[in-house]
C-alpha cells in the first residue's frame, strides 16, 4: 500500500490541502522569552486596572464579596509577574553562559 505524504506546499499527491490558507496565516507561535516578554508588559497594566477598580468599589458590608475577589485577582497577577520576573532572569543567565 503506497502512502501519500503531506508536503509543506500544501499538496497530498494531487489534491490541495484545504487548511494550507487556513494555516499560512496563522501567526507564529512565540517562543518563551517572548510569550513572558509580552506578559511582563500587561500584567502591570492588568493590575492597576484591578487596584482602580477596588478604589472606586465602595467598601460597604453589601461590597465585601466583590472586593475580596478583586483584591484576589490582584495577589494573583502580583505573583504571576513575580514569576515571570524569575523565569525571564533564569532565561537570560541561561543565554550569557558560556
């Protein structure tokens, strides 16, 4: 039994690949400095918009609950870009070793 192999031109024997369009204009996936980069960009960004949100969220008994989440979702960027801080630095030393 012969197998007919995909090729990167889009072609499998002499049919055209249907997703070849689909595919060529995906954008390439990031590498991981790249992906931690991006993120060390909005987290800052993403977390003054919840300390905003909390400074303007009444601190009544009825309020209590969304501030608790708010104030969660804020501890939790702050360590989400705690280790995305580490993981860059680990990334860098590892590329200046010889």
């Amino acid at each position: 039994m012969r197998r007919e192999s995909t090729s990167v031109g889009g072609h499998a024997g002499s049919a055209t690949c249907p997703y070849c369009a689909i595919i060529s204009s995906m954008p390439r996936p990031l590498n991981e400095r790249q992906s931690l980069e991006q993120e060390l960009a909005e987290l800052p960004v993403q977390i003054a918009v919840y300390l905003r949100e909390l400074t303007e969220t009444p601190e009544g008994i009825e309020h209590r609950a969304g501030r608790e989440w708010v104030a969660w979702q804020v501890r939790n960027l702050e360590k989400r870009l705690a280790d995305v801080r580490k993981r860059l630095a680990a990334i860098n030393d590892a590329s200046r070793a010889p």
